[in-house]
C-alpha cells in the first residue's frame, strides 16, 4: 500500500468515495466549482413579497447585480408599483441604478454602476 492511499485511508477519503458523502447537500447549493469567486454577481430574483425586498437590498450593498422577476407580484399592481418605488429610491440613495428589461423583469445595480438607457444607433 502506497502513502497516499494509507493517508487517504487514514484521512477517510477514498476513491469509491461518493461526492455526496463528503460534501453535504447543503454545501453543494453553495459551490461553485467552475468559476472562481467574484467580486460581484448576477443574482436572479423572484419577487414573491414585501420581504425580499430586504434580500434584494441586502444584495445591493454587497455590490451584487439583480434581475429581478416581478412576475409572481403581477397580480397586486398597487403593492407591485409600491415596492418598485421603493427600489428605485433605495436605488438612487446608493447611487445604483434601476431600469426596466421587459414586463416581467427588472434591472438593479449596485453603487457606481449605471445601466444605458438609451440605444445607440449603429
């Protein structure tokens, strides 16, 4: 028996080893085995209620982008209109920026990161 394969033994790793067996499923949601870590990420979102809106400022001050999907909220227009007022104000006071993609999605950026609004013609 080789070093390595006693260390191995020793240590509890081994190659019949199953991947899920030494990193929990809770780990896993969180490892990112392709990409090295980031200073900041694009981050979907689903606006579900009046509560994510503390995750997605949470977000913000982390520097992280969102996309944000208002879809589920589509039904109450009035609280929908609500909470997207005040994004755009918390936006606006860590000098984010805000911007509608389409009907269901929106745009926010975190602190000294602008969206271009306005098309450029080619």
């Amino acid at each position: 028996m080789g070093i390595l394969q006693r260390l191995s033994k020793a240590l509890g790793v081994s190659k019949d080893m199953d991947i899920d067996e030494y990193i929990g499923t809770d780990e896993l949601e969180n490892v990112d085995v392709l990409h090295e870590a980031a200073d900041s990420y694009v981050k979907p979102v689903a606006l579900e209620s009046e509560e994510d809106v503390k995750v997605i400022e949470n977000e913000l001050r982390q520097r992280n982008i969102i996309l944000l999907n208002v879809s589920p909220m589509s039904r109450n227009t009035a609280k929908l209109k609500t909470i997207v007022s005040n994004l755009k104000n918390f936006s606006m006071k860590i000098d984010g920026d805000i911007a509608r993609i389409d009907n269901d999605k929106i745009l926010l950026t975190p602190t000294k990161v602008k969206i271009v609004k306005s098309r450029k013609k080619v």
